[in-house]
C-alpha cells in the first residue's frame, strides 16, 4: 500500500500543494517553518480521523479559509486503488470520504490507512502522564485491529465513565445517589474492561519481542527492555465490578472513578528499572523509535498491510551509526512507503548509497 497523489487544500500553512510520492522513501526537505511536519502530519490525519496531537481541530483550518480538505489516492500492488478525502468546516463539521461513501463513523473509518507517527514528542511516552501512554496505546491496536470491537468497547467505556463520574460528582452536591444507577453502569462498565484490558496486555505481549529485535538493530545496545500493562487495580484476584466495590467511598469522596480503563498505565522498563530514571536520552530515543516499529510491526502481522511509516525530524540526536542502521532497518520488507522530515537535504543525500529502495526528495519553498 502507498499513497500515489496527496493534496492539500488550506491545511495548516499549505494553501495549495499537491505532491506524487514514489513508493520508497520521500523526504520532505526545507527550513523550519515551511510546513514539512504538517505533510506528515496530514497524512496521520487520514490514518485516524483527527490530529494526532490532539488540540482543537479548527486551528488545523488556514487562516482566513472557512474548511480544510485532505485527499489521497491510495495504490495497492495487489488490487485496485481507493481515494480518501477528509473535509473540515470552521463550524466542526467533518465528513471523510472513501471511494466517495461518506463514512458515518469514525468506528468505520480507522485503519484505512495505517500509518506510524514518529516524532520528537513521543519522548512524551515516557516522561508524561499515563492518559498519554493509554492513547498511544489505544490508537495501536485501533489502527493494527481487522475489526472494530475494541475501538466500540473504547467509546462505550468512555460514555459510560463520564456518566459514572457525574452521578459520583453529584453526590458531593447533595450528598445523594442513585445506588441502582450507579449498578447500571458497572455492569455496563465491567463488560467493556474486560475487552479492553485483555485486547491491551496481548497486544503489548506481542509488541514487547519486536520492540527488543528493534532497539538492539538501531542502537547497537544489549540492554533488556521491557513494556509492562499496570491495572489500577489487582485485576489478578479481583474484577472491576469488584474494585468498584472496594473503592465506592474513595469514589463518593473523589467525584470520580479512581479506578478501570482509563486509570489503567504502561512501564517502560531497561535492564529492570523504570526508564525514566536510568535510561540516557540516546537510549531513551533509540527506545521509542523501536517501540513506533514494532507497532508498525504489529499491523503487518494483523492486516496483512504495511504501513505507512512517518518519521518527524527523527535524525536530531542520533549519530550516524544509528542513522544508517535505522534507514537500513526500515527498508526490510516489515516496513512500506516512509515519509521523513529534514531541514537537511546533504544529510538525506548521504543516504543514497544505502538505500535498496526509491527515494524522493521534495523540496518547500519558503513561506511568506
């Protein structure tokens, strides 16, 4: 799979572009500023349905512009092709479009194109809060998924703990709650986590070997690393209906739900420690480069597909030792079409004679 033709309509800084990338490697090459992360960024837009940074979705709308439109036209070797296009209006309207069927839900639309988002930020993963690790995660095995179970066990549990929280935020008004109601959306609740957690702790036991076989490729390195789920609860000798019961009070006294899918979190751990405390930033890079891998990884092995690789100014920080295992890594056939970012078109030069596969460099002017 490959995009064939990408055009962007008052997209970020992009008033007009239109681009033809070979099925190889495309490097987007020019000064800061120009727009070259928004490229990739648009592509990861009509992998998911939504920026992949989160944010409010209208600021993604070019000044002055009153919508935003995203097209692809998507070729694979093995059938025919699919055109995708996203629209976006300054009133939040958003309508998405494949082979010109309006897709009714986000639900249907996820995994189209399965893409890897490989940035600076992802350094994030590590240092911020769990609710980062829990998307990362959840978007996963969403893109990586044939069905669309877990991604409507997701949206299920995530209507169902807003309710639950606001019955629980009620009580602190008037020190009084619906018990039976309460019992409804455990019930409701218990069943979506059990599809959640399971769904996340066999995917991370997939990824964990890939992600290994990854680092050791890039950095060179023997350290042991490890991805452990961490339940916000004792999941072996109890179930949520269960620690529900245990933390009512705590919940009564909170206003919300202290425990289930959205309290649950992931240690990244090497030679047994937690990351964030004995990993250096090179091996913490070289860590999270193989973790986005082994995710791409991981949707060849349950799609069949190879995914679009999306590397966001990756080379910053990475000698060249690893700069020349990790183009040599991506050109295996685990891997598809790659997109990478660079201000610096000698250092994508100096690639050439260790690239097997196509490479095009795309070049963007100056704005302004």
């Amino acid at each position: 799979m490959y995009i064939s033709k990408l055009s962007l309509s008052n997209f970020k800084n992009h008033h007009q572009l239109d681009i033809f990338p070979c099925t190889g490697i495309n490097a987007i090459v020019g000064e800061n500023g120009v727009g070259k992360t928004n490229i990739l960024l648009a592509i990861s837009y009509l992998s998911i349905g939504k920026n992949i940074f989160g944010g409010k979705e209208e600021f993604s709308i070019m000044d002055e512009a009153s919508f935003l439109r995203i097209y692809a036209m998507i070729d694979f070797p093995e059938y025919a092709g699919k055109e995708i296009e996203l629209l976006l209006n300054r009133d939040r309207k958003k309508t998405i479009r494949v082979n010109g069927k309006i897709q009714e839900r986000i639900t249907e639309f996820i995994g189209n194109i399965p893409s890897v988002f490989i940035s600076p930020y992802d350094v994030n993963l590590i240092n911020e809060t769990s609710d980062v690790r829990r998307k990362f995660l959840d978007s996963a095995i969403s893109i990586s998924a044939n069905t669309n179970t877990y991604l409507q066990a997701l949206v299920r549990y995530t209507q169902n703990i807003k309710q639950r929280n606001a019955l629980l935020k009620d009580f602190q008004k008037h020190r009084y709650f619906e018990e039976s109601q309460l019992e409804l959306y455990t019930e409701f609740l218990s069943k979506d986590y059990e599809v959640l957690s399971k769904k996340r702790i066999e995917f991370l036991h997939i990824l964990k070997p890939y992600a290994q076989e990854y680092y050791e490729i890039i950095s060179g390195g023997k350290e042991k690393i490890d991805i452990i789920y961490v339940p916000s609860f004792d999941l072996d000798n109890e179930s949520l209906e269960e620690a529900f019961h245990t933390h009512l009070q705590k919940d009564l006294a909170l206003g919300y739900t202290s425990v289930g899918a959205h309290k649950d979190d992931i240690i990244f751990k090497m030679n047994g420690d937690d990351m964030r405390k004995r990993a250096s930033q090179g091996q913490q890079k070289s860590f999270l480069i193989a973790l986005k891998l082994a995710q791409a990884k991981v949707v060849l092995s349950q799609k069949t597909v190879r995914p679009i690789l999306l590397l966001d100014d990756i080379f910053d920080k990475l000698d060249s030792k690893r700069v020349k295992n990790l183009i040599q890594l991506v050109q295996r056939d685990d891997f598809g079409q790659i997109f990478i970012s660079d201000t610096d078109e000698q250092r994508i030069l100096a690639l050439e004679d260790s690239c097997e596969v196509p490479l095009s460099i795309i070049h963007l002017p100056i704005i302004g």
